[in-house]
C-alpha cells in the first residue's frame, strides 16, 4: 500500500519553495545550493511499520551531514488518535500492510512536526525557511493592492531596500562562481526569505535589478541580454554585478513627489442676457 506520502506532506505545509515530493520522500533542493533536505518515514524493525519521520541534510558532494529522528510519539502526531483506539500495539506508529482504505496516517495532528522541522531548518539552513507565513504582515504590505502602490513612497523605498538585496544576491554568488542568472532565478523567494516580501512584490525586485544589470528597459530582448551576461566570464560577471549593485544604491530609495500645479479650466461661455 502507498503512505499517501504526496497528500501526507501537503498536509503537513511546509514552508520551503523549493519542496517536493518523489515516491514516498520530500526533496527540498535549491538549485543555487549543493545542500538537500530529504524527509522520509522512518522504519521500525517491524516490517512495514513507521513511527515518525526522519530528517537529513545532503551535501552533493560530501553526503549526509546531519540526520534527525522525529517519533510521532514525541510530537503528539497521534495521540488524539492512539486515545481512541485505548492501549495496545499500534500507538505512536502507522503501517502500510493494507491495500484498501484511508491513508496510514489518517487523523495525523502536524503541527508539533511542523514547528520542529521549521525551527531544525532555522537552525541548520535558514537560507532555506520561507517566513512569509510565519511572520507577521508589516504595515506598508497591507497596503499592497489597496491603492496606487507606485505613488506610495513606503512601498517605492521598501522595494529599493529588496533590489539592494537582489542585486547582493547576485553579485555574492559570482564570488562562488553561479552565474547572474542562475541567481536571478530564485531572488524573489530571496528577498522573502531575506525581507519578509510576497512573491509578486519580490518580483519586482527582481525586474528592477535585471534593468540594473542590462542597463536596458524590459523587453523582448532582455533574456537575450541575461544570456550574454551569463556567457561572460566570471569575473566579468562579477565587474556587472558590482557596477549594477553600486549604481541602484547611489539612486535615491523613493521619488520625491509633489502636487501638481493647479491646472485652470474655464467655466462654461455665459450668453449675455439683451436687455429690453
């Protein structure tokens, strides 16, 4: 019998862009990164018998380089479950052995292994938590779609501070030899890890600081740009990267914006009135 593993671990809502799952394991793997998470149910020496899961950071190159075992029993994943079925064998495990019916997991509680493998990332891989739905929403976010953003010079020096941050990106992978667009790619789950900033506002980031890096608008030809960007050598990408990270800085955060000169309109022509 499958574990439902696919449908286990969207339950379990795990902040990681990055996730997914292949048979009955959870990947997260970054592209710019040669560190992996692999979760997976953790064995019994009972055949076909799980009780919980276990966590491992791989290194693509070095192999394991740290391995953790959650037991259900230790995070209250069953224990509504286990109070119900009263005492005997089963508690604090699932098991696979039949073909029909719910998941093995059914009437699972998440949330204790939910906080533990967050805070095991926090910990050991923050680059890999995704805050955005942890931390609270700061003010100018609110306030994101309810007006005209762009006049909003909160918002306009909040996205100034998330291009500084993409443009950081990029030029700190060029030292390890990841070209700009390789970077480029994941730089709005970046500036949300970094910034606490939503997706479609870390986009525009992204935008502005690929303007920085052409020193062209955006248009048809700004992929052809990234590419031949990306097949110059790296320390010519790295001269880019600096050029474009100095140049965004030295604008200013947010336009200053003033009120328009009051524009005169002519009322209507008045017919004279004849007189008798």
């Amino acid at each position: 019998m499958s574990l439902h593993a696919k449908e286990f671990f969207d339950s379990l809502e795990l902040p990681f862009p990055f996730g997914t799952v292949v048979g009955d394991v959870y990947y997260a793997t970054p592209t710019d990164s040669p560190i992996r998470l692999r979760i997976e149910f953790a064995r019994t020496i009972m055949d076909r018998q799980y009780d919980g899961l276990r966590l491992t950071l791989v290194h693509t190159e070095r192999g394991n380089l740290d391995t953790v075992h959650l037991r259900f029993s230790e995070h209250g994943t069953f224990v509504r479950r286990d109070a119900e079925r009263g005492p005997g064998a089963g508690q604090g495990v699932i098991r696979d052995w039949h073909k029909d019916g719910p998941p093995p997991w059914a009437g699972a509680e998440l949330a204790g292994l939910r906080s533990v493998i967050v805070n095991f990332v926090q910990s050991t891989w923050p680059a890999l938590i995704t805050p955005a739905g942890f931390a609270e929403r700061e003010p100018w976010a609110e306030r994101w779609h309810e007006g005209l953003w762009a006049t909003d010079t909160a918002m306009l020096t909040r996205l100034h501070e998330a291009t500084d941050t993409v443009l950081a990106l990029v030029d700190g992978g060029t030292y390890d030899d990841i070209p700009i667009t390789d970077s480029l790619c994941n730089a709005r789950y970046y500036v949300r890890d970094m910034l606490g900033l939503r997706l479609d506002q870390g986009m525009l980031a992204e935008a502005e600081a690929v303007v920085q890096l052409t020193g062209r608008p955006l248009g048809p030809e700004t992929a052809a740009a990234l590419t031949r960007i990306a097949g110059l050598p790296m320390d010519q990408q790295h001269r880019i990267a600096m050029a474009a990270l100095r140049r965004h800085a030295a604008t200013p955060t947010a336009p200053t914006t003033s009120t328009p000169p009051a524009r005169f309109v002519p009322g209507p022509a008045q017919t004279p009135v004849r007189s008798r």
